[in-house]
C-alpha cells in the first residue's frame, strides 16, 4: 500500500471518529454576548413564540370559612397580570350564573360577596386573547 491510500484511509477514520463524537457531544448555543462580534438582539431565532407570563389570579381566602351562624361573608378576588394589560374578570357561581364581569388594568382586586354551599369561579383572561386566561375556584366550609 502506498503512502496516497494509507493517507486516504487516516482522513477516513478521522472523520469517522468527528461524527461519532459529534452525536455524543452535547448541543450548545451561543447567548447574546458570547464571543466576539456577538449582538445584544434578543429576538427569539425563528419558529419561537414568545408566551406571555400567565395571568395570576386568586382569593383573599379560599375555602371561605364559614361560622354555624353564617350563611354570607365578602372576600377579595384578586389578580395580577405581567405584563400589565387590560383584563377581562367574569366571576360565575356553580348554577353559571354570571354573578360579576368586568375591565380592568393588570393589577387588581374586588369585593367578592360569597354564600355558604356554593362554589365561585374567577376567570381572568387578557382583553381580546381568550387563549390567556387564569381561573380560581373558590369553595366555602364550615
């Protein structure tokens, strides 16, 4: 054999051997900022979508805790949105009753007028996007 095909065979067994090690290497890619003549663009690379930070909604107590001799007691329905945007609130009780609906910014709260048996429903969906939407559900015991 002469030194051309021994040389040949080598490159082959080398790039054998990169292929081999590169399905076992992990995958890493670069930040912004990583190296030189990296940009700062935080667009996220195509095929990604940004998703808006869920909606976080609850009560001020929940179960409500009801006394023997109560049958009605007001909490708070409370809700913070990240970002701040506009929210839609509709409060149904377990018939579907819509009992509150309402617009507010991202941040808010409400009295919440509850009675003994019955169980509440607080969704929080941002203003024209009905995919974004939080839900408590507020029961009561004694």
């Amino acid at each position: 054999m002469d030194a051309a095909h021994i040389r040949i065979k080598l490159v082959r067994a080398a790039a054998a051997t990169a292929a081999l090690l590169s399905l076992s290497a992990p995958i890493v890619h670069a930040g912004p900022g990583d190296g030189a003549g990296s940009s700062d663009n935080t667009d996220p690379p195509p095929g990604q979508v940004l998703v808006e930070p869920a909606i976080d909604a609850y009560a001020s107590e929940n179960p409500v805790v009801f006394l023997p001799h109560q049958n009605y007691r007001t909490i708070q329905a409370l809700w913070t949105s990240q970002p701040v945007s506009e929210v839609v609130v509709k409060v149904q009780d377990n018939s579907g009753e819509i009992v509150w609906q309402g617009l507010d910014h991202g941040v808010g709260k409400f009295n919440l007028g509850i009675t003994y048996g019955h169980i509440y429903h607080v969704w929080v969906c941002r203003w024209q996007d009905d995919d974004s939407c939080s839900a408590v559900v507020i029961t009561t015991v004694r």
